[in-house]
C-alpha cells in the first residue's frame, strides 16, 4: 500500500521572487558583515567606519552599500562630506520573517519562559491604578515607537475598550511599573474569541523581565478564558517590543507597510499573533 504523505505548502510566486532577491544580496560575505555593522549601529554609521571594520576600499564599501540599499536593507543619507548610513528597520523583521516563511517555520511558538523575575508581581488591574497606569502610557508615547497615538487616552475611553477580565498591572515594591490589556477586534460573535493586546514598561524599569511576567500572565489567563487568538502590532523600530512577544509565544504574521502616520511620518508595523494551544 502507498505510503500517503502531508501535502506539502506552496509559497507564492511573488513572496518566493522577493525572498530571493533577498538572499542574492546576502551571498556576498562583504554585505553579511556590512549589514550586521549597520543594523548594530542604531544611530547610524559612516561609509569610512565601515570601510574600517570590513578591511575593503572605500569604493568596494561604497558599493556594496548602494547594493544593501537596493534591496532596502539600509538607508543612506549625506550629512556635509560624510555618508551615513542606517538600517532600514523593517528589514530586523521582514529578514527573519522571510527566512522562517521559506523553512515553514510560521507556526505558533511555545509559551513560556519560566525565569521571570522574582520582584515582579502580577495582579489585576485596581481602581487605584488608573493613575500610574496612564502615565505609562505617556511614557510610551514619548519613545515615539510604541503607538501611533500622540496623547494619552482618557480613563474612560480605556475602561470602555478594554476587556474587564484582561487587565494587568506589574508591582515592584508596591509601586506599578507596567501594565498590559486586551480589546476585542469585533462584535461579532465569530471573533469573541480574538482580542487585540497592548503591554506598556515605564521608563527605567525597562530590560528587567517586567514585560515578560506581565504577558506570561496575559496569556496563560486568556488561554483559561478561552481566547483562541490574541494579536498585536509593533512598530518595525521596537525590535525589543517583538522579541518580547515571540518569546510569549506570538508568531510574526507579516509586515503592515505604510499602515499609518505618526507626527506626518509613515510607519511600518510588524503584525504578530498568538494561538492559544487550548482546543
């Protein structure tokens, strides 16, 4: 009898052909090391400081960038004589994104880390902590990478959009320092079961695993509440915002380019969701 074997995935023809435009510019040794100098250079860096680190010419440097910024892995601008070059932030999503699309690795991700720190405490949200609460939010606001909104939300219109039973507040020593809430996407009932999430750190206290324990709490509770599918958007600069979710289990979905302004500036963002492993 034949052996009956899982029908393979067909990745379409323009994802494949953008991919490999992709991964042809990276056959080059010269643009791996380029490219890694620049994406770890967040403030940018000059042509001359490359041609330093990669050993080559000025020009064969010059030309390797201008391959880079092609594709769009970077982006060049001139400031006096000088070249400065940055990454393009959507590339330190949009390269993982294709290479795990390519392998089929787009599928839900395991949850959770269970070396969350000891300091933190987890609860729900209290009446007490609207205040602290909005601040955050204001902190947020300030990095100018975590939402598109320019002021804070009235306690009211957050009280109104959030789910009641899906609200989290982190303490350290009694004092909040973070919080995160999930909003329904739709009122129709075949979406009860998707809701959209925000996580907020106050500045200071972030890099310290406080995001972590609060989304560790986020998603086990909506996994017992029957949440099938929680979602989120980070802007493609906030590296530290996806890596956060990925290791919450969020899997990225694909690159929303252009979804909106901030400030007259066009955006992009990194679409990431969760599937909750609960049948």
């Amino acid at each position: 009898m034949p052996i009956a074997l899982p029908q393979a995935q067909v990745l379409p023809t323009g994802e494949a052909a953008t991919y490999a435009e992709w991964f042809a510019c990276l056959a080059e040794p010269v643009r791996v090391k380029l490219l890694h100098a620049v994406a770890t250079s967040p403030q940018g860096i000059t042509v001359g400081a490359l041609t330093e680190i990669v050993g080559t010419s000025q020009s064969t440097t010059s030309h390797h960038v201008r391959k880079l910024a092609d594709v769009g892995f970077v982006h060049v601008r001139k400031e006096g004589t000088a070249t400065i070059v940055t990454v393009n932030a959507a590339c330190c999503a949009g390269l993982p994104h294709a290479a795990d699309a390519v392998m089929g690795l787009l599928a839900p991700r395991p949850c959770c880390p269970d070396n969350l720190p000891a300091e933190v405490t987890v609860r729900a949200l209290e009446p007490g902590d609207w205040r602290a609460v909005r601040r955050i939010y204001g902190e947020g606001i300030a990095t100018g990478i975590a939402t598109f909104e320019t002021t804070v939300p009235s306690r009211a219109t957050l009280d109104a959009k959030w789910l009641p039973e899906h609200r989290w507040v982190a303490e350290i020593d009694g004092e909040v320092v973070a919080w995160t809430a999930a909003s329904p996407v739709s009122t129709r009932d075949c979406y009860s079961g998707v809701a959209e999430t925000s996580v907020y750190v106050a500045d200071g206290h972030r890099g310290r695993g406080v995001g972590k324990a609060l989304l560790y709490k986020q998603v086990m509770a909506a996994d017992a509440a029957g949440l099938w599918t929680l979602q989120t958007s980070v802007f493609t600069e906030n590296r530290a915002g996806i890596a956060l979710h990925h290791a919450a289990g969020y899997r990225t979905v694909g690159i929303r380019e252009r979804i909106a302004q901030r400030d007259g500036t066009w955006h992009d963002t990194v679409f990431l969701e969760r599937r909750s492993p609960v049948d």
